[in-house]
C-alpha cells in the first residue's frame, strides 16, 4: 500500500480532493491578507442540514449486541488497525469528502483483491451499523459488493482503519476506456469507475463529459487536476490583465501545483539512480520516436497552462535577452536530476525553480565541449551553481549539469528550442507564436546570446583569459532585478480570448507592428482616393500641355477622317475618340524615355495610369460603335436569310441534271492535279525539269479552262439565279444541290502561268 500512495507524489502532502474544490469551489490559492483581514461576523453561518432519522428505530431493534457490550470489544482495536499515515496530516473539507490519496488507492482494487475487516466497527443502534455487520464478512472486494458495499462504504472504511488490503492491486488507477475486451471488466470495475467518475466531477466542479475526453497517457484523476488546473490557469491570467500587472510566481506555483505530473519513464539521462521513472513533462514542440515533428498533446489540450508559463518569462526577460527564443518548455517535479548533457537542444535555455524547498542549485560546467567521455571525470572546480529559486539563470543545455539534492517540495520550468525546430509546420510554429513562444527564424545563430563552450585542459580552455568583447557563459538574473526590469513592461504581450475560452499570445512584435498597420492603411486609403480624382480629371485634363495638344489635334484629324468617308455623325465621334486614344497611348511610350530623367517610380507610375486611362477610353469608343452599327448587322442578317430561301426556291432538283455530278468531279480532280503540279514545282525552284513542269502546268491549266467553259454552258441551259460573289479572293458561290457550297478556283495555277521561267 504504501508503494501504491507513492504512485502519485504529484499529490501534494494534505492536497485533497476538498481541498482542490469541495471547500474553495475552486482549486485557488490561499485567501489574500484583505480576506483575511474581514471580521468573522461577516461571515454568516452555514445552516447543517438535518440528519436523517427514517428507520433509526429499527436500526436500533436490529442491533446485535448492546452498547456496553461494543465497548469492550473496541479495547485495544484501535492500536491493531491503524489509520493510514497520511490520514494524519490536517485535512480542510467536510468528513466525507475523501482524500485524494484514497482515490488513488482504492481505485486500484479488484474483485479478487483480498481484504478483511475490523470486526464490530461500528457502534449499535446505527443504520451503518446492521450493514456492516452484514458485509464485513467479506473477505474480498467481490465478495464485500455482493453482500451490500460500495466503493463511498470502501473508502469510508479505509481511512479509518476499518479495512486491511492483502492484495493483488493494479498497477495503475482503474480506466475502463482502455479496455478491448469487454468480457474482462467485473461487477467491480464498473462500480468503481462510474462511482469514480461521478466523485471527481462533484469534488472538482467539472462535467462528466469533459473528464472522459482525456488526451493520451492521462488517467482519470490526472484528467481532473489537469482541468482544474487549465480553468485556474485562465482566471489568474484573466487577473493580470484586469489589474494590469505580471504574472507573479505565485501564479506559476499554484498551476504547477495543481498540475498532474506524468510518470515519465524515457527520460533515462536525468533519472536518478535507484529510480525507474521522474515526475516530468514536455509542452510545445516534439520530435517523437518516429521522427515525427509535433506539438504534444498536453500542449494542444491545456493552452492556459503554458501560456501563463511563457507570460511569466515575457514579463520578466532581461532587456540584454531579447533576441532570445524558444518552442518547447519542460515541467518538472521533485526530482534532482543526475549530471547529464541535453542532445537535442538548439543555443541556450532560461531554467527557473519554484517552491518551498532548501538546497536544490543548479550545477553547470560552462566550457564543457562535449570531448570528455566520462562525466564523472569532470573537475567540480569548473562548475558554477546557480541558484535558480531566487533567480533566472541562461545556460547551455548541451553542456554537463546536474541539480543538488533538496529538501522540500520543487518545481522547475525549462525554456529551451528543440533542434528540429525548422521542420515544423507553419501550423505548428503559428500556434506556438498564440501561446507565448518566441518560434526561432531559419538560420539563426546558436551562439548568438552565449558563446560556444572552449573545453577543460586545452591552451584555449576555459582557464585562459577571456577577451574584453566575448559574449558570456552564462546568465544569471536575480529575482529582484526581475521583477523592477518588468514593471515597466508588465502587460499586454498575451490576451485571453473570452469567447473561445482559450488564451491567445500575441507576439511583442505583432504588437508593435499594429501602429505601423494603421499608418499604412490610411496612406493606402489617401492614395486610392487621389487616384480616383485624377482618372476623373484625367479625360477632361492631360497632365502636361503637350500631351493636351497632341490629343486635341489626333481628336481633329480623327473627326475630319470620318466625316470623309462618309460616316454615320455617331460612329465617326466613336471612331475618332478611339484614334485618339491610341494617339495618346503612343505618347505614354514617349514619357518612358522621359523617365530617365524624372526618376523611374515617378514616370512608371504616370506610364500606368496612362495605359489604364487608354484602355478605359478604348473600351467606351467600341462600345459605342458596336451600338450605332447595330442596326445594320441585323439588316444584312435579314437580307442573308431572304437570299437563302430565294436560293433554295431555285435549286435544281437530282434527276434534272445527272451529268452535272461527272462535270463536277472533272473539275476537282483537274484542280487537285494542278495543286500537286505547283506543290512540286515550289519544293525544287531552278530544277533542270523546270521545262517539263511548266509543260504540265500548260496542260493542266488547258483542262481547267475547258472544264470552265463546259460548266458555264451547263450553267447557262438551266434557269437559275447568278452565283453571288464572296469577300474572298478566288472563290464563288454555287446553289445549294448536289455537291453546293463554294468551289475553289486554283488562284495558285494563275500565280504560276505569270510567274518568268
């Protein structure tokens, strides 16, 4: 048993359930010194609820034995079955508000988890009594709920000594959402775990719903301090903010109190000997065994808790330390971590202890270069010890160090930047910036704030006199420079979004980049607004007298071009302030030369709102054409459908002409020879069979001539309507029949009867 209560340091000495919310109605520190200063007349009693006496009589008929017979069998049985020891520190709450300690042992008991009890416990004449006599018989957990306990009668029972655990126990608190196979949960587990389950939300003010949304490697007490401790993380932040001031140590020690710890058991290089697992924690970003780049998932669940973290070390960072940066922050408690060197952490890291606790410095050997294999060979003359309770010290974590043995309770917070920083996703690194974390820049220089350690024993060693320029080893901040240094900037740096219910940092430079935001938008503004009246005066007045002149005079020759032709009064204006507008488009190249001598921005800004002035002044004059012309494009679509019909009205029919298909194939076979003729002729021009292919042309040419005449007879024998010229060249219109369409004319054959041998 005792084993079982050191499963849970995190559970402070005295730090029950009644504590962390039954009494308080919330896990707040203690009352202030105005609190306590009010007179206790202002405080109205609490009215005690009336016991209820149903079936006290019979409870009393129903008695076993009389009272002075109970008497004497409780001799001596207080010395036989002691309380447990923890039952002897003071305890704030009412008398059924069981300890957390309790929790944490009795819900590692089974059905088969062997017990016995203290025969006649209970005095006669009580309803407790009848039962206990009944279910005392029991000699296991299973059998002590068949015969009528619960797990409230169990833990009732346990701190007063009433019970003795034989064993077997788990190892770890019952969670029954862990289970796979359903057949091994007992009568047992589910009375425990929604007992378990119903206590927890009752002590801690929480909701049932939210205790069973646990993130990985939580158990369900771990859940609730962890909640508890998020819900006061947010109000003591909200707090600051109100009264406009730093977060305090205070603040910091009663959330990592409240804080549940995980049994860390990777961490094997600070570990101390004789111990399997330390009490530590890792919020930010990760690389987990995979290689994976992550935040962790106590990060994403719990942001209050490290925004108030990282706000502590914004409010108070030395002015010298500004350029300092990190993603990750490591929680630890009490454990004194043996000498070790860190293997993934990128420049230096800020450690901070908190608590009440004596001894505990951190031991540093600052030109540690990594050469020396053995860490036990290291000198303790080189070391330095910095006293991180009353202080903020900057070290290298990948140098040796290690932290003296302590008495008391202790807390430490590390702020270091894991190197793999660069890999991860902007998602990850924006979220960080949310919460506090100042996320480092691709490139940045690990050496920049602490130079690179020089090694023991070496002519350049540490012994060696260090120049008057050389960046320091270390830092050390004490507690009373840090909080003068913070006044003076103490708030805002992070704000607390209350609609999400989350806190949300924002960056000291986002918030100093906000006036500059401002001033842009309304220089932005101003310029969009003086744009708009220059394109409005822009058509009415050129921006220099040439340009004014060149246009009227395009303007000019425009309108007297158009009034030549012959032209519509509208569509010769349309026309003209188009010619215009391309004129002064052309004197918008002109002012790129100019600029040269301006200066380019000036003129490549004018250059650009010519261009848009032109395009704009195009767009209208095609406008307005497209509608003056309208009219007559539906005229000439009314005059084509009336020659169409007119066409179809006179084509002749398939059996009147049956030698016209034969004199048409004729002509396109002669027209295709012809083409082929030319095509060989052009791909070898000064051949020696030019002769020959002149020859072929004649003849082709000859035949084409011959098949014109015969067409044109046929055509003249048959009543039909002229074939209406087309607007391209070499081409004419048939009617519609057999083979209708338009036939070509090898404009091609002519080209090279003309053309000289």
């Amino acid at each position: 048993l005792k084993s079982s209560a050191r499963c849970a340091p995190h559970i402070l000495p005295g730090w029950s359930c009644q504590r962390s919310l039954g009494s308080w109605g919330s896990m707040a520190p203690a009352a202030s010194k105005k609190q306590e200063q009010k007179p206790a007349a202002a405080e109205a009693p609490k009215a005690k609820k009336p016991r209820n006496m149903e079936g006290r009589e019979e409870a009393k008929a129903a008695a076993t034995m009389t009272s002075e017979e109970w008497k004497a069998l409780q001799v001596g049985m207080t010395e036989k079955w002691r309380q447990p020891e923890y039952m002897q520190k003071p305890h704030i709450g009412a008398h059924n508000c069981y300890r957390d300690d309790t929790y944490e042992i009795a819900t590692r008991w089974m059905a088969e988890t062997k017990i016995s009890y203290r025969p006649h416990a209970k005095s006669p004449g009580s309803k407790s009594h009848v039962r206990y006599e009944e279910y005392s018989k029991a000699t296991s957990i299973g059998e002590a709920l068949t015969l009528g306990s619960w797990p409230a009668d169990w833990c009732w029972d346990y701190e007063r000594g009433f019970i003795k655990v034989v064993g077997p126990l788990r190892e770890e608190p019952i969670d029954i959402t862990r289970t796979t196979d359903e057949s091994d949960i007992t009568d047992v587990d589910r009375a425990l775990w929604r007992w378990y389950l119903k206590e927890l939300a009752k002590n801690h003010n929480l909701k049932i719903e939210d205790l069973q949304g646990k993130c990985s490697g939580e158990s369900l007490i771990m859940r609730a301090h962890r909640l508890v401790a998020q819900r006061e993380a947010k109000s003591r932040l909200e707090a600051a903010e109100r009264e406009k001031r730093m977060v305090s140590d205070e603040d910091v020690l009663e959330t990592l109190k409240q804080w549940a710890f995980a049994k860390n058991i990777t961490r094997v290089n600070v570990t101390p000997d004789g111990q399997d697992w330390v009490w530590s924690d890792t919020m930010g970003l990760l690389r987990d065994r995979c290689g994976n780049i992550h935040l962790t998932p106590s990060t994403v669940t719990y942001p209050e808790v490290v925004a108030i973290i990282n706000k502590w070390l914004h409010d108070r960072l030395p002015a010298d330390m500004a350029a300092f940066k990190w993603t990750s922050l490591n929680l630890n408690h009490n454990y004194a971590a043996k000498l070790h060197r860190d293997g993934n952490n990128f420049g230096p890291s800020f450690i901070k202890a908190f608590g009440d606790f004596k001894k505990g410095e951190l031991n540093y050997w600052p030109e540690d270069d990594r050469t020396t294999d053995q860490l036990e060979d290291l000198d303790d003359k080189d070391k330095f010890k910095l006293d991180i309770k009353n202080g903020l010290a900057l070290f290298n974590g990948n140098c040796a160090h290690s932290v003296e043995d302590f008495e008391g309770q202790r807390f430490s917070i590390v702020y270091f930047t894991v190197r793999c920083f660069d890999g991860a996703s902007e998602h990850c690194k924006e979220r960080l910036r949310e919460l506090g974390m100042r996320y480092p820049e691709t490139g940045e220089d690990r050496y920049a704030l602490l130079r690179e350690p020089k090694g023991y024993g070496s002519q350049d060693g540490a012994r060696k006199a260090a120049g008057k320029n050389e960046k320091p080893v270390h830092g050390y901040w004490p507690r009373s420079q840090l909080e003068k240094a913070g006044v003076k900037r103490a708030f805002p740096l992070l704000k607390v979004c209350a609609n999400l219910g989350k806190a949300t940092a924002v960056p000291e430079a986002k918030l100093k980049r906000v006036p500059k935001r401002k001033e842009e938008e309304k220089e932005e503004s101003e310029a969009t607004k003086g744009k708009a009246n220059g394109e409005a005066k822009g058509k009415a007045e050129p921006e220099s007298e040439e340009q004014n002149e060149e246009s009227d005079a395009a303007k000019g020759r425009a309108k007297a071009k158009a009034k030549g032709r012959g032209k519509s009064k509208a569509k010769a204006e349309a026309e003209a302030e188009a010619e215009a507008q391309e004129e002064e488009e052309s004197s918008t190249f002109k002012g790129k030369a100019k600029a040269k001598g301006e200066g380019k921005a000036k003129a490549l800004a004018k250059i650009a709102f010519k261009a848009k002035r032109t395009a704009a002044g195009k767009a209208e004059a095609k406008a307005k054409a497209k509608a003056t012309t309208g009219d007559k494009v539906e005229a000439k679509k009314g005059e084509k459908k009336d020659d169409k019909k007119a066409k179809k009205a006179e084509q002749p029919k398939k059996a009147d002409k049956p030698e016209r298909k034969a004199e048409e194939k004729k002509a396109d076979e002669s027209e295709k020879a012809a083409a082929k003729t030319k095509a060989k002729a052009k791909a070898k021009p000064g051949d020696a069979k030019s002769s020959s292919i002149d020859a072929a042309l004649k003849d082709a040419m000859k035949e084409v001539k011959a098949s014109k005449k015969a067409f044109k007879k046929e055509e003249k024998s048959t009543p039909q309507k002229a074939p209406v010229a087309t607007s391209t060249p070499g081409t004419v219109s048939l009617p519609k029949g057999p083979k209708a369409g338009k036939r070509v004319v090898p404009k091609a054959d002519e080209e090279a009867a003309k053309r000289p041998r």
